[in-house]
C-alpha cells in the first residue's frame, strides 16, 4: 500500500467513527490488514494537518470536509480556533489570543504552521498567546484572517487601530 492510500484509510476512518487515540487509528489499520507503525501514523496525522478536538466526550481526531478547502493547514487552523480560543484583540501591532486552560501552545503551535507572512513569532503561555506581527496594517490582515478562521467559534477579535489610542500606555 502506497503512502497516499494509508493516509486516505486514515482519513475514513476518522470519518466513519471517532477516533481518540493514535493507538487507536493504529489498530484499526492493521485489523484492516496494514502493517503500520505508531511512528508513521504520528508523521501521517502531522502531513494530513489533522486536529485532536474537544467534544463532549473527550478528544478526537478530525479532518476538513470541506472540497473547496485551500490546504490540510487551514482546516486545522478552523478547528483549533473554533474549539480553543475564547477571544482575541489586536493593539497595534501586537495580538492577544486568550484560549481554554492548557491551549495556548496549541494555538500558537498551529498560528506558526499556517506561516502568515504577517506574523514575526508567537509565545504562548498556559491560556495566552502573545502574536507579534510586524505591521500595524499587517495586524489588521491578520485580524480578519483569524476572524475567518474562528467563524462560528467562540472568539470575539476587537482590532484596534493604534491611531485610536490615547497616549496612555498604548503601543505607538
């Protein structure tokens, strides 16, 4: 079985039922007759840019359903943001992402897989991202771009445009 078809069963199959564990996808390829390993479908998770959400039951895997889905990156952006930010505000030129306990280096980990050209470096904390982007206009793109992304989700952004604010303790 070639790479592209072990990774296609491994989309079904978190299609057809949900998966918790990478154990778990591991097991059902070879009850399918696949000898796989833990290790490759670890770096096949990664390549197909699939995320482990939160549902009522516990964790899972998903993949995007969506045909007109630009890249493997930005379905995972969506669920990530979706699932995990509670809100966000833009001075400046400088974003404050605040997630759910223990999400912040998730969320940073998937801003910086999505390599917006706006965005110089993330630091995340326990439940706070740090987004430091190079321009103001540059913070305003990526505003909107994280806004789309979190469509539908929990995340509130207010950008503010710097020219906005008063002189006190404001970013300039």
């Amino acid at each position: 079985m070639t790479k592209a078809e072990r990774q296609q069963a491994i989309l079904d199959l978190i299609r057809d039922r949900k998966v918790r564990t990478q154990e778990e996808i591991v097991a059902a390829l070879r009850h399918r007759g696949l000898d796989v390993t833990q290790a490759t479908v670890s770096r096949d998770i990664r390549e197909l840019g699939l995320a482990r959400v939160h549902d009522p039951d516990g964790p899972r895997y998903v993949a995007g359903g969506d045909p007109d889905e630009p890249s493997p990156v930005s379905t995972r952006l969506r669920a990530v943001m979706r699932e995990h930010v509670r809100s966000m505000e833009f001075v400046a030129h400088i974003g404050v992402v605040h997630t759910r306990p223990s999400s912040a280096p998730l969320v940073a980990a998937v801003i910086d897989s999505a390599h917006f050209e706006e965005v110089a470096g993330t630091v995340a904390g326990d439940d706070t991202v740090l987004v430091v982007v190079r321009s103001r206009p540059g913070a305003r793109r990526l505003a909107e771009r994280l806004r789309e992304a979190a469509g539908g989700g929990p995340a509130a952004i207010r950008a503010h445009d710097a020219n906005q604010m008063s002189g006190h303790g404001g970013v300039r």
